[in-house]
C-alpha cells in the first residue's frame, strides 16, 4: 500500500508492522499532525487514511471477532 500511495504522489506515507509501540507511535504522530494542520487556518493539505489488513486477534488462543 505504501508503494501504491507514493507511486499516486503523496508526499509522505507512515507504515507500522506488527507491534502495537509502531502503531501506537504512528497514531500519535498522526494526532499531532491533525491538530497541528487544523491550528495552521487551512494552509496544510491533510488526508488520514488508515488501512488495516489482518485476519482477526487472538488473546489466549482464541479467536476475537
């Protein structure tokens, strides 16, 4: 996905693998980032799209749907 959406022109992708610290980091960032364009009136172009594919959780050995 992240070659797709540099390959499209956006200037910067953020990608987190399988550790939650580089998700909650990434979601972090994008929070600063958010608050951070709309504080600026409008001047900073900002789109947020998070793409998750996983097959399910699992706590225990059981499946969390």
């Amino acid at each position: 996905m992240k070659r797709h959406f540099s390959f499209l022109g956006f200037k910067e992708v953020i990608e987190a693998r399988d550790s939650f610290d580089d998700f909650d980091k990434a979601f972090k960032n994008i929070n600063k980032r958010a608050i951070d364009a709309d504080l600026d009136g409008g001047k900073t172009k900002l789109l947020i799209y998070a793409y998750f594919a996983g097959h399910g959780t699992m706590y225990n050995g059981a499946t969390m749907l």
